[in-house]
C-alpha cells in the first residue's frame, strides 16, 4: 500500500501567520510555484528557565549514574584545589633556603630576627618570623621533592577521576538524547495529518535532526564544565577564605560585576538565538522544496526567483548568528577584564601583606592561583551563556513538537472489516471559514465497486481521506459494517484498507521490498502470486537482477508505469477489506492503463472499491457512481443511467469524448458608409 494520501484537492488554508516567500513582483499568475508558498513558523519569545529546567528533566531516569558524576566531581576538584597550597609550601621551602643560606651559620632563626630588628629592619624580621628558616642551610631537595611528588600525585588523581566522570556523563548525555529522539518520532506518529499540512517539511526535519543534534552538543559541552566549574567556585573560595579572608573579600568584588556582565549581555543575546534556529528551520524548508521541485523550477525559469529567495532567507540567517554569536561572545572578554581587575588587586594586597610579615610568600603565590582559579570557572560559565541559550532554544522547538496536539486516542472496536461504508450527514472543512464537505449521505455496499468524479476541488481525495481518519470529521459519522470508525483503532481500520495514488511512492530497496511493504512477514510465495496476479512479474523477469533489482530514491530505473504495478502488487498482498484507488492510472500511458486496469480489476474482486478518476473511460464498469461539486453528491447511479439524466455527469462526459464546440463570436458592427454622390 502507498504510505500516505495524495494532497487533498482543498489544502488547509494555514495558520496566516506569515507571508508567501516570494515577493508580490516575483511571482506568476497569482502565486508562483507551489513550494514558494508554504507558511513559516511564527516567531515566539524564548522563555529560558521553563525550557531549561524541563530539558534537565530528561536526565532524571538516571539519577544515578548523575550522582555518582556529582561524587567523582567533588573528588577531582577537591583534589585539583588542594594542589596549589601544596605548591605553595614548596615555595615557602625554597624561599626559606634561599634566605637561610645567606644568614650566619650557627646562630637560630630568633637570633636572625633579633639582629634583623637591632639593625632596623623590621619588615624583614617581621617576614623572617613567619619563616621556617635555618641559618646557613640551604634549600632541603629531600622535602622539596616530596612535596612535589605528592602535588603531582594529587593532579593525576584529579584527571582520572575526571576522565571517569567525563565517561559517565557521556554516557548519560547520549542516553538521553537517544530517548528524545524516540520520543520526537513516536510522536509524530502520532500526529494528525493536518499537523503535516501547516508544517513545511524542511521546517520539521530541522527540529528532528538539526535541533536534537544542537541539544546533545549542548549538554556534552556544558553540564560536566559546569559542575566541575560551580564546584572549583565553591573548593576555591573555602582555600582563599582559609589562607586570608581579607584577600578572599578582596577577590569576591569580581563576583557580582561579573554576575552584572554576564546577565545584562545574556538577555540581549537570548531572543537572537531564538531566531537563528528559527530561521535554520526556515532555509532547510526552503532548501528542502525547492530541491525536490527543481525540475519545475527549470521548466518554469524560476532559477533567479529561488535563488534570489534563498540568498534573502540565507541572509536573515547570517544576520540572526552574527548578531546572537557576538553579542554573546562579548561576555568573556568582559569577564577577563573584570578578573585582570581582580588579579592586580589582589598581587597589591598580597604584597603588602608579604612586607608586613602577616602572610608568607607561598601563602601569596598559593592565593593568586586560587584568584586565578576562582575567575577561571567563572568565565567559562559565562562563555557557555551562548552554548546554554543555543540549547535551550533548540530544545524549545523540539519540544513544541512534542506538546503538539495529538490526534484523538483509539478505542477498542471491532477487529474484522467486511466492507459496507455508510456516510451519514458528514460535513468537514479543511478552514473553518470555507466549506467543503457539507451534509454528505451516501452507502456502498460489500463488493461493490463505488467511483467518484468531479472537477478539481469538489472534494473527491478528501473524502477517501475521512474514510482513512486523517482527518476527523466536523459533523456527522463515517460506519464500515454499522459501526462508527471513531470507535475503531486507527492502525486496525488502516490495516484493512489498502491505497494506490496517483503519486507512486517506492523506498530505496528492492522490488521484493517494496512489495513485501505492504504485509511484512510474507513468504517468498506470496509475494511472487501477487507480482504474478498483478503483471509485475511479467517486466521484472526481463531485469538483470529480478526481483533482486535497487530502486534508487527516484524510482528512476523503474518507469512510472512499472513503478504504480508495484504499488498496485504491494496492496494487493496486504489483502485489504476496503481498497481505495486515486487517479492510479493518470499518468500513464494508454498501453500501460491497460495492464494497470486488467491489474487493478483483479485487486477490486470482491472487495469494496472506492476509484477516483479524471478519466471516465476507466470507471464505466462501477457499480455506483458519485457526482460530486463543490463538497456534495449531485448525482448518483450507473454510468448509463447517468448519461441518460443528462446532467453534471453527461456534461462531464461529452467535454473528455467530445469534441469541443467553439461558438462563434459575433461580427463587430460595420460603422456606416458615406453616402456617394
């Protein structure tokens, strides 16, 4: 069975959000070509934290690989800060070396700091009594090298266990992703048809594809850097405060102008996010259309109009990520400077502090790394603003995906479908300001053979659609077999009917594929009696490969012909109840129409058959025939029995076997003659 219906003859009139892509001077007798005109999302404002805690939420399956990552962060860091109040005591061990050689050996540290006072010299004694120094020895190289060995184990043990940290966190991260991507497609099977009728496919495929990938880079880049970086805050600020809360109030200044920075750029940047994702969406929609309509697009010389479009939404794009990637990125050059700010206050209090003998050197060296440290993780927080509002904005547009209204939920209902359709007062409309269908009644009885026709427009494809459910009805029921389709399971009643449009779909595999498509699990047999009852064996034996023979994603190696017998073969082996054939042989040529009816005359045996046709010739034979304009059964009845009313149907008739009368036009008034002498 084909996979989806043909576009209805009255699209949906779209939500009149936005307007048609090519400009009013670009375009040809009222609209330009049919991909130029499909509607774009409305913009709408970003609202960060509701996003952002709902995207976290999806990690919450799995707490606890995520707490042992919290346990494994605490760990490295604490480690990794402890590292450089290590290193300070190894400076303090050469420092006091390095001073101690150049005192008399002999004497004791007091001594030194006595004569350094008797001499005047009272900062160096005060800086002298905070050493651990013995005159005349120089640097202890047995102490120094185990406090650096001990230093460097603590760095190793920080990088294993955040590499075990960044590994579960990986983990996590795909897992998660994983299971939106699953979400996002169930979903969208879930859908209703009228969903795909206002979303452009280029449009949607971005939020599945582009914004999911978005998503995961997001959290694999952000959520390990920022739990390593609150944490380096947090391990950071303890050390300063516990070598000098003075120099550690000093450092906090930096905190809330960073804060300020931070916040007053990232509210500027995060509406511009929003849009260039929105405007990525629009140009793969753009992109996606005109591709697959290129060859339109040259017969009609359309070149410059789409190029010209693409080159205007390219441009909205470009605009959009300049404008949200610098705004964005100015946040970490103004958290530098406000570190470097920090940095020289802190080397100047620190000196000081140093002469006055109330720190040691090491302890200073210690605490700039700390500051160093502490304006570090900072900064990177702040330089993930536009990675996080990147994210947050991807993970919107997934997300109104899937808050997307769904199509009403399947009750249990009868398993067996033996074929009587009843339409009873069914009235639909596409827009609720346009009719369409309005208080339709008719029946078609097991096994027969019901064609519709009409002009475009009247409603033929739709009503087979209702009969489908993919669309819900306005008023009014739809009964196969007395009971009420509302009340039957969607993929039971699609089940039972099969489908040949006019647009043949066949998928990149082999003809015994495509075949196979229509009841998965058949045997070799089966889908050999189906080829063979519907003539597809007859072309497929002249293949090189048979029935082993690729399909390309154009069906090019197929003709159209061979391509709808396919179709017509696949529905056939799904044995439907109900079958439903529109326009399957319109664009064929006679020849070929002729093993296409003889196939399709074999799938309608005993079965209820609903044929849309443009060509009267193909449905003479049906045992009722609908009449329908503008929505409603103007006539009703056999081919014969038609014709002899005489109306809508015979008019229709004569105009495709007839030929047409061309009635003269009146001869123009002939302006008077002067009169001769």
């Amino acid at each position: 069975m084909s996979s989806a219906p043909r576009v209805p003859d009255q699209k949906p009139a779209g939500d009149g959000r936005t307007p048609q892509r090519l400009p009013a001077a670009g375009r040809r007798g009222g609209g330009g070509p049919p991909w130029m005109g499909a509607a774009m999302p409305a913009e709408k404002s970003m609202n960060f934290g509701p996003s952002a805690r709902r995207l976290l939420g999806r990690l919450r399956p799995h707490r606890v690989r995520l707490s042992a990552v919290l346990l494994l962060a605490v760990a490295s860091v604490t480690a990794a800060v402890i590292g450089p109040k290590i290193l300070g005591h190894a400076t303090d061990l050469i420092f006091a070396g390095v001073i101690g050689r150049q005192l008399p050996a002999g004497s004791t540290a007091e001594q030194a700091v006595t004569a350094a006072r008797a001499a005047g010299n009272d900062n160096f004694a005060d800086m002298l009594a905070r050493m651990d120094v013995v005159p005349g020895v120089g640097i202890d190289f047995t102490a120094l090298g185990r406090v650096l060995l001990f230093a460097l184990g603590l760095y190793l043990l920080a990088s294993l266990l955040a590499w075990w940290q960044g590994w579960l966190l990986n983990t996590v991260v795909q897992r998660t992703v994983l299971r939106l991507r699953a979400d996002v497609q169930d979903k969208l099977n879930r859908l209703p048809l009228p969903y795909f009728d206002r979303q452009p496919r280029g449009e949607l495929l971005s939020r599945v594809t582009n914004d999911i990938d978005n998503i995961s880079q997001t959290l694999q880049q952000t959520l390990s850097q920022l739990v390593t970086s609150l944490l380096t805050v947090v391990g950071v600020l303890a050390m300063m405060f516990w070598i000098s809360p003075v120099l550690a109030l000093v450092a906090l200044v930096a905190v809330p102008a960073s804060v300020l920075v931070t916040r007053a750029i990232a509210k500027r940047s995060q509406h511009r996010f929003m849009a260039q994702w929105r405007h990525t969406g629009e140009l793969n929609a753009q992109i996606e259309e005109a591709y697959t309509g290129h060859e339109l697009v040259k017969v009609f010389g359309r070149q410059q109009e789409v190029e010209a479009a693409f080159h205007a939404k390219n441009e909205e794009l470009y605009r959009a990520s300049f404008s949200a990637q610098f705004i964005s990125g100015l946040i970490m050059p103004a958290m530098m400077f406000v570190g470097n700010l920090s940095y020289v206050a802190i080397a100047v209090v620190g000196g000081l502090r140093v002469a006055s003998g109330t720190m040691s050197l090491g302890d200073v060296q210690a605490f700039i790394q700390y500051s160093r440290q502490f304006t570090q993780p900072l900064t990177q927080v702040a330089s993930m603003a536009n990675l996080l509002q990147s994210g947050v904005a991807s993970a919107e547009r997934v997300f109104e995906v899937l808050d997307a209204e769904e199509q009403a939920p399947d009750r249990a209902g009868p398993p067996r479908v033996a074929g009587r359709v009843e339409f009873e007062h069914v009235s639909f409309r596409y827009d609720p300001d346009k009719p369409l269908i309005d208080d339709l009644s008719l029946v078609a009885e097991p096994g027969h053979t019901v064609a519709v026709v009409g002009p475009t427009g009247a409603g033929k494809t739709t009503l087979v659609n209702l009969i489908m459910r993919f669309y819900e009805l306005d008023a009014g029921r739809i009964t196969l077999d007395g009971v009420d389709i509302t009340a039957m399971p969607r993929d039971e009643l699609r089940g039972r009917i099969g489908m040949v449009l006019q647009d043949t779909w066949l998928f990149g595999g082999t003809i015994r594929d495509n075949i196979a498509y229509g009841r998965p699990g058949a045997t070799e047999e089966e889908i050999l009696a189906a080829a063979r009852a519907t003539f597809v064996d007859r072309f497929v034996r002249s293949l090189p490969d048979g029935y082993d023979t690729v399909i390309d994603e154009e069906g090019s190696n197929v003709s159209a012909g061979e391509k709808q017998l396919i179709t017509i073969a696949r529905a056939f082996l799904a044995e439907p109840s109900l079958l439903i054939l529109d326009e399957a042989t319109s664009s064929v040529d006679t020849r070929t129409e002729v093993l296409l009816q003889r196939a399709m005359a074999a799938l309608r045996s005993d079965r209820t058959s609903f044929v849309i046709a443009h060509r009267l010739s193909t449905i003479r034979d049906a045992d009722l025939i609908l009449m329908m304009e503008h929505g409603r059964i103007v006539e009703q009845g056999t081919h014969d029995e038609l014709l002899a009313l005489g109306g809508a149907y015979h008019r229709l008739y004569q105009s495709q076997f007839t030929a047409p009368t061309v009635e003269e036009e009146p001869a123009l008034p002939t302006a008077p003659q002067p009169s001769r002498a």
